[in-house]
C-alpha cells in the first residue's frame, strides 16, 4: 500500500490534476452544511467510489487537520491533493474546492454593496439574520457535546466566555485553555522536568492582557487587511463558527473598518453559499475595498492552511499517537467553544430585535433539531420570510 500511494504522490499527470479540479469543484459546488457535509463527501467520493486512499488514511487526516488552524474541510481537500497528485495536486485540490463558494460570495457581496440600501434586500436580511442564530446554536451545541466531555474542560469553556466578555484577546485565550489542559492532563510529566514549575504558574494575568472593546478606526490598507486575515487563518482552530469572534474582534473592535449589522450581514451571506464557512473572508474584503481586497482577504486566510497541510502530511501517522498533542487539541477545542457560545450570544441580541424575528428563530430551531431541515434551505426560507414581512407590515 505504500509503494502504491508513494507512486500516486508522484504522479501530477494534467489528466488526474484535471479529475482532481473536476470533482473538488462539484464537491465545492454542491455540499452544503458545514465540514461534516463537505468531508462526508470527500470520503464518499475518494475512498468509497475511487478509492485513491483506505479508510485507516482518511481518517489519519482528519485527524491531522484538527490539529492545525485553518479550514478543515479545505486542509482535507489539500491533504488529498498532495495524496493523490503531489503538491500539484495539493494546489489544484485546494483551490478547486474553495473557488465555487468565492465565486458565489464575490457575486452576492457585488448585490449587497450596490443594493444593500433597498428596502427589499433589507427584509432579505432581516428574515435571514434570526435563521442564522438558530444555525449557529445547533452547530454550538452539537460541537460542545463533542468537545466538552469533563468538567475541566467544561470549565475551561466557561472561563474562556467571561474572560471574553471581560475584553481579554481571543488568541490568548484558545492558546492559554490549550497550553492549561495539557498541563494539568499530563501533570505527572509535567512536574518531573525543571521547565514544568514554569508552565504550571496559574495565568493570573490574563485581565491585564485584555483588549479594550471600543472601537477606533484604523486607517484602511490592503496590506493590514491581508495580515489581518493571515493572522486569523494562522490561529484559529474550532469550528467556522469560531472565525465570527476572530472577525468581530479584528474589524469591529480593533480596527473599526465594519460596525456590528455589517459583521451580522456578512456573517448571514456566509450562510448563502455552498463550501467552506471561511468564505466570509471574501465578502469581507470585496465591502472593504472591492475585487482586490476579495482576493486578498481570501489569500490571507487560506495562506497558512496550504502551508501547514504540507508541512504536517509527512508527520500524520505519529501525530495522533502523542498524548501531549492529543490533550492541547482537547484544551483548543472547549476553548473555541467557549468563544463561539460568545459570539452567539451578541449576534443573537442583534438579530432577535422584534417578535417577528424570535418567532422566526424559533421556528428555524424546531425545523434544525425536530425535523433536521438542510440549514441552507432554512435560510433561504428566512429570506422568504424577511420579504413577506413587508406585506404583513
């Protein structure tokens, strides 16, 4: 078998980079969902229907995806490339998978910058905005069963909440509940080297590394907008949920460059689309400064994923036997979790402003966790209901 994928690796042939491009883009084009969609596609077409890699490698690269920032559905789209083509193949995999959602973004962020002051497309929004409160709730709790399975790491996440509220840097919190975990899971190591007594100082001073939550605008440049992402794809681990309070904190509070209903706009537009959630990225840049912050926004944050999925392949079979590894993933994630239940709480009191909207919230609610409605269609349906409003009103 490894003399098989050794020669696969190697062959970047345009006929299979060709087949990748082809069905990374339908992939791309057509999963909706979120990662758990996306990757169950990738399994069903590369391992069941092609079988380009067995089930045992497959899941070696989910595995390694989780322990690095990024998209996961789309490392897992690069990490299949490289598998299948060499780093050809990671390239044209990567890029094939994400261009159908920047594609659809780059058009619906066109429609909102020239028509978002119509009142028609005003009501699409405000029916969309309580669906994606409900979207975002169910992927909450779906991922904190997951991620939370002690009551360490459930504090953890709820010192992670208030310490957010509070104003304390988001990057320093997914870092200090990761660095924390670990330490305390592998104590007994921990305590018997000189560097232990060091790691384990309780962090004391996280409050006075906080950030102040007023907003002051920095002067725009294309040059901060891309480090700005590259920054936010270089650190974020969790869900693409996640990435709303890396966006809130940079261009809401830091930066100043988008006010709180423009981030909830965003956010509700990412929810249009097909693909990865980190799509948001372009519609981020294409409001700030047109066809050239679009692509620059989406190359800053997808930079570092391509760059560490080839760096960690060669290490994905020693990767997920390490304990140390193992505990500072389980740390990021009850830390991420507890950012996302942060942030959906703010979006939710700027979306659930009437009783029209909690009704709609509510109902999006039942229809996710009763009748397990596709969330694209919910929000479709939203924006439906945003329009009828005006008839009712």
């Amino acid at each position: 078998m490894e003399k098989v994928s050794e020669t696969i690796k190697q062959d970047s042939t345009p006929a299979r980079l060709w087949e990748m491009a082809k069905l990374f883009f339908r992939i791309g084009a057509t999963a909706f969902g979120g990662p758990a969609s996306l990757i169950a596609m990738m399994y069903d077409e590369t391992v069941l229907r092609r079988k380009w890699l067995t089930d045992q490698e497959f899941l070696d690269m989910i595995g390694a995806t989780n322990l690095i920032p990024g998209s996961n559905s789309t490392e897992m789209a690069i990490h299949l490339g490289y598998k299948r083509a060499g780093k050809w193949g990671m390239l044209v995999g990567g890029v094939s998978f994400f261009l159908p959602a920047f594609l659809v973004v780059l058009v619906l962020a066109w429609v909102y910058v020239r028509f978002e002051k119509i009142p028609e497309v005003g009501l699409l929004l405000y029916g969309i905005k309580p669906v994606v409160v409900a979207v975002i709730f169910k992927a909450l709790l779906g991922l904190g069963q997951k991620a939370i399975n002690g009551k360490l790491l459930a504090a953890i996440a709820a010192a992670v909440l208030g310490l957010y509220f509070m104003g304390v840097n988001e990057i320093l919190l997914l870092f200090a509940g990761a660095l924390l975990y670990m330490l305390i899971i592998n104590f007994h190591a921990v305590k018997k080297t000189a560097a232990g007594a060091i790691f384990l100082t309780p962090i004391a001073g996280l409050k006075a590394l906080s950030v102040s939550t007023a907003a002051a605008t920095v002067p725009f440049s294309l040059q901060l907008l891309f480090l700005t992402f590259l920054k936010i794809g270089a650190v974020l681990y969790g869900s693409g949920y996640v990435l709303l309070a890396f966006l809130r904190a940079d261009f809401v509070v830091r930066l100043g460059w988008l006010t709180e209903q423009q981030l909830l706009d965003a956010i509700a537009i990412g929810q249009l689309n097909p693909g990865p959630f980190f799509s948001t990225a372009t519609f981020i840049g294409y409001f700030l400064s047109g066809y050239p912050g679009a692509v620059i926004a989406t190359v800053g944050i997808l930079l570092p994923s391509f760059i560490l999925s080839i760096l960690t392949s060669p290490l994905i079979p020693r990767i997920r036997e390490s304990k140390w590894v193992s505990s500072f993933m389980d740390g990021i994630n009850a830390a991420s979790i507890g950012l996302m239940a942060a942030v959906t709480w703010q979006i939710g009191r700027a979306s659930l402003i009437d009783p029209f909207t909690i009704i709609l919230a509510l109902a999006a609610a039942v229809a996710l966790f009763r009748f397990k409605v596709n969330s694209t269609l919910l929000v479709l349906g939203g924006a439906a209901a945003g329009l009828l409003s005006m008839f009712l009103n």
